[in-house]
C-alpha cells in the first residue's frame, strides 16, 4: 500500500509541476515551488536559467542565509492562507518578496520569489 501512496504522491507532484511551469515558466523573475520544509520543489524558466535545482532547501542556495532566517515569512503564509509580502529598498530598487501558499493542495507548498523594481 505504502509503494502506490508513493506512486499517487508522484503522479500528484509531476501533475502539479506540470500546472507550475505551466502558469510560471514565461514570468520575468525567478519562482520556485516550495515544500513547507522549505524544500524546492520545482523552479521557473528564469530561475533554472539561473541554475536554481530542485531538492535542496531554498536557503542553502540563498545568498543570504540569515536573512531568509530572520525574513522568511513562509510559515505565516501557510498558517494564515494568505499571500504574505515584505519590501525592501536596495541601492536603486525596491526588492518584493512574496511568499504565496497554494490553496489547491493541502501538502503545505507555496510560491516564493522577489520582484526587483527599479527606483527611478
């Protein structure tokens, strides 16, 4: 039984990659798919240009590991259900990241990524 929840489970991952890629893969920034644990499940066209894999924890790629510690409001997107935002200002652009959960499935993912507007 265990060996076709597994079969099911992976069937219901590629179906929803498929769907992410789908939605995502012509968005100008980078966009994963995030397991709650913070695993990757899939990236954008953007992101894997950027060479971004799936599998490994979002902050262990990230350039700023701290930040994402302190910063990361993931957890306040899945337990609330609502997309959560936080700006930034860098040098000159305002840096929006959104962390948004997926409502269509109950397996605690969500979208995660940064928008940069330039400050003219």
């Amino acid at each position: 039984m265990n060996k076709n929840y597994n079969k099911n489970q992976e069937e219901v991952n590629s179906d929803i990659c498929k769907s992410f890629r789908f939605m995502w893969d012509n968005f100008p920034h980078p966009v994963l798919l995030v397991q709650k644990n913070r695993t990757i499940i899939d990236a954008n066209q953007s992101a894997r240009h950027l060479g971004v894999p799936s599998g490994v924890k979002c902050r262990d790629i990230s350039p700023y590991p701290d930040k994402c510690r302190k910063d990361c409001l993931a957890d306040k997107a899945l337990a609330t259900g609502n997309p959560q935002r936080l700006i930034n200002k860098a040098k000159d652009k305002l840096l929006a990241t959104y962390w948004v959960p997926l409502h269509s499935v109950e397996n605690g993912l969500y979208l995660h990524f940064v928008i940069d507007v330039p400050l003219q």
